[in-house]
C-alpha cells in the first residue's frame, strides 16, 4: 500500500517519455501498455510484485472443506437450504460453506493417455473418425 | 549421422532443414485437461523420449532401430511403455488439493539393463524402474502352468524349469518414493553428476536427495523470510552443474540467478555468483519484474554456458561473468506491445521452457501459435517454425513462418492479433546427439528431424 504513494502518476511518465521516444522506442509500448492497464483497473497497486501475489502463487490448488464449518451450519440451518458455493466453486467466503456435492468430483485418471493409443500415428491419414478404445472411458464418463 | 559435431553439418556451417517426422495425439477439438502434455525429455542416449502429462501419466516412446527392409520407420519413435505415475491427492489437513501434473520428468544415467527416471508433481517425486522382460520360467514343480498351485503329494518326479521366451512385455515399477519433502511446489528436479543424489526445488526451498534413501533429504537453500510479508521473490527453477557435482544454479522470479557451491557451507543460502543483467531504471514500468521472471535454466552440454528464459527472451550467460548475458535472444518482442491483455488472460504468467542442442550451438524455445523458435548461435539466425497437422506430410519440410507487426500483411504472415494464445508450446527437448526435436503442443506431441540426418 505504500508503494502507491512513491510512485509518480502514469500519464506523467508516458508525457515524459514521448520526448525520448527516438532513444527509446522499444520501451513506449510496455508504458503505453501500462497505462491501458491502469486505465481498466484503477485499483491496481503500482508493484505487481510484493508478498500479496506472491503469496496468492504458492497457495494455488487451496480448496475449502471443513466438517466442522460444514455441521455447524447445517446445525443453524436446520430446516433451511444450505447456500450453495454460487458459480465459482473454489472462492469461498463468508456464509457460503461448500458442501461435498458442490466440491467438483475428483477424475482419478485410470484411463491410458492418447499419446500411447493404438492409432495415434494413422489419425492423419484416415478421415477424421477416430477409434480411441482407450478412451471409451473417458467418453462415458 | 551423430557426430561430435552434433549433426552432421556441412563445411559452411549449421544449416538446419527441419521435416515433419511424426505426431503422437489425438486430433479432438475438445482438449480433456488430463491429457494436456506438461513435460518432455530424452533420455542420454537419446532412445527414449518420455512424456508426463496433467492427468499423471508417462508415457516413453523408443527409437526403432534401423530397418532395412522398412527405410521409412528408419529412425521412429514408438510406444514402449505407458503408466500412472502419480494419483491426485487431497491434503485433508490444509485443504489443499494435490494435482497428479507431471510437473518435470528426468532421466537417470543408464547403468544396466533397465531405464530408470524420476517423475515429480507438487509434491512428490518418484524413482520409476522400466525393465524388459522377454524370458519366462516353465516346468515349475509347485505350480501347474496356468499359475495353480499342485498337491505337493502328488509331485512324483521333480525337474528344473526352463526358461522361454515369451513377448516383450515393458515393465514400469516405482522403486522410490520421495514424500512430504516439500511445503510449497515442486518445479524442479535435477540429477547429480555423482549419479547418487539429485535436487528438487519448490518456490522457497531446495532439497538435496540420495536415490537410494526416501526417509531423508537435506535443505540446501532456503529463501523463506521469517516474516512471510517480506516475501519479495520465489525460486522458478534449479539444475546441477552438468559436471561439477557440488555446483548448482536456482533462478528467480525476479530474473535473477544465483550459483551456489554445496563445498562451502552445508546451507547454500549465500551465493557464490549472482547473474542479473542490469535494468535501465527509466524504463521500468508495471510488468518490468513479471516479464522478468526467470520461467526455465539450464546448462549447456559444455557446463560453461547457462541459458535463462523470462517471458520475451532468452539469454545466454557465461558462467565466468555475473554481470551481464553473453547473448540475448528475442523470442517474440512483437508481445510487447500487447502486455495489458496478456497480463489480463494470464498469459504473461506462461512458463516457458528451453533448451540446448548436443553441441550447445542451437538453442531452442516455444512461443503461441503453436509456433517455436530456434536459434543457431554460430551463425546468428533464427528461424520461427509451427507445429500443426497442416504441415504433417511425412519428412516435409517445415516453413519458415513470420508474424508482422506493422500495418502491411505479406502473404504467409500472421499479424499479432491472429495469433492463438491458447496454442502455447511450453516443452520442447532436443535429442542429446542428433538433430532430433520432440515438441508438444497441448496435448499433441511432434518430432522433427533435419532432413541431412
């Protein structure tokens, strides 16, 4: 948050920067770009860096299901509908408790890959139809 | 033709002509995310092309030896062993899901008869053992020959059983199970030069590994801040020194690299060499550090060079000098200009990967499009070629391809904004001694051979 503050205005710098566009023509399209993403989303801080994002990438894959959170609620519900996780399943906040129907199943991958089956060097030759025996599982699915 | 000279190059120099070999996949429309390619290898002979998927599955192709009565299998690549090496997982305690990605596979040196190669995803790394088996023992006396167990009593007679041959059947087998190593995210993996040990890194820390122990690693280097508000930068890559067995880099998502020497202390958290190239403060602007970041380094076959990827090039640093690379190539600066929706889809998160040819004299990368480039360093050309089932004519040559920039479009060019973002080609590998490429694009996987082979 206290970055914003030392950063100068971004109109300012492309200002700038249309003076020495000779020198430096390579870099008048990144600030240009910049300031196309600032315009779209104002409330971008000025470092993208820093340990929110950071942060935010090495705890990718988090999926909330806690039984106890999940009791709980349908204790205070009681009779009522327990809210659903609404159309993004993995943001949870609030009073929206993910239940195990609304977690997306798991796809245990038993089926062999593509890549080894049995026609994959034909497939180019023969109109496209393909007999992928291996993949019926997948299809069914 | 493998020569020292990787290729068989004629006196004028390194002039590739690159032809379709063969493409393994299916031509869906629809991609299922299992089967979307994560990553490529050969092995050191080159016999072996292995591929690890996002549904956590290998699969190894081998090279068939030359034919005589079939001139054009000459050279092919095909299926020798499939398997499931990792299963998605579900950390209950941190409610963390555990994807089955093949984040990297490498192979292990060749010792005996069976190959053997470590595959990873988040979290686990895995020794895998590929045997062959063609003999079968018969005339068991225990045992009927359909495998039931005989009344001891009624064995009269005993006689030695005899071994037959049978089909070749490939056998993968884990033989290691390297766990719960690893808080954060494993990207990647590198096997020692000592043959005995090898890395693996995740964001924050880099673990030192024997192969033949499960139950212990050491932490070589760890860049986690007491206080994880401090955190200003993550670990995106580490290799060992091709050679020198206590030597090993890491890269960072600042665009930096640091060379650590495991003599001098047993914590590597001070560097022995530190590369960064040196950054124009006037032109920095909001995506300097992202662009910056360093996707993928690796060693050239020499173990003088290093190669780093960040988003818009590749550069090629001198071990013997920190301050700046020894070359710089755009991989495709047309982006540039194109950062703000890229930035906006996530694409400027990419991570793309490269590579070296057996000779250290090309240098390959993949880009959008389902288009990669290379570059021969000697002769100072690059080249964009393109990965597609249009171009799938047996040995048929690969055109050039170019994307314009400008106003003007020339016939064969593709302007920026035709290109597909969704066709990444983020692995590629480079046979270690001929002119053999392995490609993938999605969820297809292309080779490419130099039509002077």
């Amino acid at each position: 948050m206290s970055q914003k503050q030392d950063e100068e205005n971004p109109a300012e710098e492309t200002g700038e920067e249309k003076q020495d566009t000779q020198e430096k023509e390579g870099i008048l399209p990144e600030r240009a770009e910049e300031a196309k993403l600032k315009a779209k989303y104002p409330s971008l801080g000025q470092k993208p860096g820093g340990s929110d994002f950071l942060m935010k990438r090495l705890q990718k894959g988090q999926k909330y299901f806690d039984s106890g959170d999940y009791n709980m609620a349908k204790a205070k519900m009681k009779n009522k509908q327990l809210p659903s996780t609404g159309p993004d399943k993995n943001l949870v906040t609030g009073d929206h408790i993910p239940t195990p129907q609304d977690l997306p199943q798991r796809k245990s991958s038993l089926v062999t890959s593509k890549l080894a089956g049995l026609f994959s060097e034909e497939i180019f030759i023969i109109p496209p139809l393909h007999f992928d025996i291996q993949g019926l599982g997948m299809l069914a699915a | 033709v493998a020569g020292a000279g990787g290729g068989g190059c004629p006196a004028g120099g390194n002039d590739f002509q690159w032809c379709f070999s063969q493409v393994k996949g299916a031509i869906d429309e629809d991609v299922a995310e299992a089967d979307i390619i994560s990553t490529v290898e050969f092995n050191y002979s080159g016999d072996l092309l292995a591929t690890g998927d996002k549904g956590g599955r290998v699969v190894i192709f081998q090279r068939e030896q030359e034919n005589k009565s079939r001139p054009h299998s000459r050279g092919e690549y095909n299926v020798y062993s499939t398997f499931q090496s990792h299963e998605p997982e579900f950390d209950y305690l941190k409610s963390l899901e555990i994807e089955e990605k093949i984040n990297k596979i490498r192979w292990l040196p060749q010792q005996n008869a069976a190959h053997f190669l470590l595959s990873t995803n988040d979290k686990t790394i895995k020794l895998w053992k590929i045997s062959e088996r063609d003999k079968r023992a018969e005339g068991y006396n225990l045992k009927d020959e359909d495998g039931r167990l005989r009344d001891p009593f009624r064995v009269t007679a005993l006689r030695v059983p005899i071994l037959k041959p049978m089909d070749l059947m490939v056998e993968a087998s884990p033989r290691r199970i390297f766990a719960n190593a690893h808080t954060y995210h494993i990207n990647s993996i590198s096997v020692n030069s000592d043959h005995e040990t090898y890395l693996s890194a995740d964001d924050l820390r880099i673990n030192l590994w024997h192969l033949e122990i499960t139950d212990r690693s050491f932490n070589i280097v760890d860049i986690k801040p007491a206080n994880m508000e401090e955190l200003t930068e993550v670990i995106t890559a580490a290799e060992f020194h091709p050679h020198q067995c206590n030597v090993l880099v890491y890269s960072s998502s600042k665009g930096t690299v640091r060379l650590c020497d495991m003599r001098s202390s047993a914590l590597c958290d001070r560097h022995s060499k530190f590369f960064e190239e040196p950054e124009d403060p006037s032109s920095r602007s909001f995506f300097s550090e992202i662009i910056s970041s360093i996707s993928d380094v690796k060693f050239s076959h020499s173990g003088r060079y290093m190669m780093t990827r960040d988003y818009l090039s590749v550069k090629v640093w001198d071990l013997n000098m920190e301050s700046r690379p020894v070359e710089t190539h755009q991989v495709h600066e047309y982006l540039r200009s194109k950062l703000c929706s890229l930035y906006e889809n996530d694409c400027i998160f990419d991570k793309f990967e490269c590579c070296w040819n057996g000779s250290d004299s090309a240098i390959m990368t993949g880009s959008y499009n389902n288009f990669f480039r290379m570059f021969d360093r000697n002769a100072r050309r690059d080249v964009t070629l393109e990965a597609s089932r249009e171009n799938s004519k047996p040995r048929a040559s690969l055109k050039p391809r170019k994307v314009c920039t400008g106003g003007k479009r020339k016939k064969d060019e593709i302007s920026v904004d035709s290109l597909d973002f969704n066709k990444k080609i983020l692995h590629t590998a480079w046979h270690p001694l001929e002119n053999i490429i392995a490609v993938a694009a999605t969820n297809n996987l292309y080779i490419f051979q130099d039509k002077i082979n």
